[in-house]
C-alpha cells in the first residue's frame, strides 16, 4: 500500500501589539522617516502587522501555533515524532528554534529541526516532511512557520521596515493511505543573494557586517512573479492537475501586486485567491500558514479543496506545493 501525507490540523499565533500603517508611519516621523497609509497601501496592499514584544522569540509565536495546530488535529504533543521550523530569525545561533520549541512542548526523543529558506521556509519543510513521512521516517509531524522580522528591520529605510511584521503558523502533517500532499516544486538560484539579504553575522563577539534587511525591490518584483508561476505550473504537471484543479491559491503574502499578478498568470479568478497581507504584513515563512490557517477557520477552505501553496524568498528561492486538504 503506497503511503502519504495529509495536513490533519492548522494552527496561527499572531503577538497582540497590531501596529497599523498609521502608526508606523507616526513612529517613522519620530525618526525623520516619511511615509504614510496611502503610500503604503497603494505600494504593497498592506494596512497593519503585529509586532512581537521585545522579550517574545520565534519559538515563542511558533509553539503557540503548534499547540493550536494539534488541538485541531485532535493530536496530543507526544504523538509527534517529527519537528520542522522554517524561520530566518532564530532565538539563537544555535540550537534550533525547533530544538527549543520541542522542549517548550514537553517532548523528547523525535528529530527536529530548522529550514532556512527565508520565505519560501515553509514550503521547503512542508516538503521535507512529505519526504520524511512517506519513506517511513515520521508518521505525524510538525511542520510550523515562525518569524520576528520585526527584530533586523532598518527604520530609517521606508522601503523595507513598512513591508514586514511577526507571527506563526503551523500544520499536523500525518502518513495516510489516501493522497494529500500531490507534488511539489523546489528551487534557488544563489546568483541573487545580493537582492534580498541581511548581510551580517557574530563574531569573536561581534556583530560583523550589516544585521539589518537589505532589499531591492524592483528585482524582486521582477524575479517573483515568473519563478512562482513556473514554480506552480511545474507543480501542477507532476501532480498530473491543471489550473482549473486549484481551488484556492495561498502564495507568500509579500505584496498584493506579486500575489495578484500570479494568479493572472495562472489565469485564476482573484476570488480563488487566499489575501491576510492587509493585516499581517509579509511574516516570511510564517505567511503562508497564516494564511492557510486563517482561511480555514472562516470556512474559506473546506475538506477536500485542492490548494496550491507557494513562496519565494531570499536566497533565492522558490517553490510550490499542491495538495488536496
């Protein structure tokens, strides 16, 4: 009998300081720092994100996700035997955030483990996990997405630090006789560290470099809209599916035209599209499980819907994931 993985339950943590463009925009005059709502609603879609307090680490927002994320699964915290944290902003060097979060969850013994592929994190682990649970290796895993980008954003510079916000989003990944995770497509091309980065490191005790986020937006824009495309049509092709199969697109929530220009591209309606970016702000690899978990709490997403799931981040990297949910 041939063996797969489905997502049995979601889960979210959002920190409760919910900083709007307004208010940012007051904290940025403060600094000498110009901007406003309609700049940034009319640039990226986006109306507010939440920041994480200053004592809140990623394993922080991430167990909470992945406690909402069992409950849903009808799963207690020892029936998991497989952790997978994608994040770029770790509580520490080492060990992992997943390591840390294990503990916070009270088990012991099952691997765990980060992903750093910045924002397509969560589709690189989800992948992983299928990998993982369909040769045996797992069979119920935690697959979470956690961020404080808040912590390296540059506030004097307006075109990064009013795009991104914290937050976490988690799965229950279980072996199952019935397909669930389809197929999926993963990428990167190094050539582009330089467009999206945070150029720094410790050293001897220091911080050597530039610890805060670099980003060249045009060449984003430009790199993301064709690499998620190919990513989701290559996808659909190993899945044996087609566009008109898909009934809810969830891409990296990083800016409303990227996202939108997609979803065109794949000759989607934008009603198919699954949009929390107005409120969340782009959470990196928290996004996309923010944004599943919130569209399956409101009844958006129902048993049964097929769901192409999709980042691209810095690296750069790229990927997508379709399953039925």
């Amino acid at each position: 009998m041939s063996r797969y993985s489905r997502i049995t339950g979601t889960g979210s943590f959002l920190p409760p300081q919910r900083v709007t463009n307004a208010d940012l925009a007051t904290q940025l005059a403060a600094r000498g720092v110009e901007t406003s709502d309609q700049w940034i609603v009319e640039r990226t879609g986006i109306r507010a994100r939440h920041f994480a307090a200053p004592d809140v680490t990623s394993s922080d927002l991430g167990v909470e996700a992945a406690r909402r994320a069992l409950e849903a699964a009808g799963r207690q915290p020892g029936e998991i035997d497989l952790i997978i944290v994608a994040t770029s902003t770790p509580d520490m060097i080492f060990p992992s955030a997943a390591c840390i979060l294990q503990n916070k969850l009270g088990i012991a013994g099952c691997p765990a483990f980060d992903v750093q592929a910045v924002c397509s994190g969560f589709v690189y682990a989800l992948t992983v996990a299928d990998a993982m649970i369909r040769t045996g290796s797992a069979s119920k895993a935690l697959v979470i997405g956690a961020e404080v980008f808040s912590r390296i954003l540059d506030f004097t510079d307006r075109t990064t630090c009013v795009l991104f916000g914290d937050g976490a989003g988690a799965v229950v990944l279980e072996a199952s006789d019935t397909p669930g995770i389809l197929a999926s497509d993963l990428h990167a091309d190094g050539k582009h560290v330089g467009i999206l980065c945070v150029p720094g490191t410790v050293s001897g005790g220091k911080v050597m470099g530039d610890p805060l986020l670099k980003m060249d937006g045009q060449a984003v824009f430009r790199l993301a809209v064709g690499v998620l495309e190919e990513a989701a049509r290559a996808t659909l092709k190993k899945a044996g599916k087609t566009e008109a199969d898909i009934d809810w697109l969830i891409p990296h929530q990083a800016n409303i035209r990227i996202m939108q220009g997609t979803a065109k591209k794949l000759k989607m309606s934008l009603d198919k599209l699954v949009v929390t970016v107005h409120e969340h702000g782009n959470t990196s690899a928290a996004s996309i499980p923010l944004a599943l978990d919130e569209a399956v709490r409101s009844g958006k997403i129902k048993k049964g819907d097929t769901l192409m799931l999709e980042g691209v981040g810095g690296g750069f990297t790229w990927g997508a994931v379709l399953l039925d949910f």
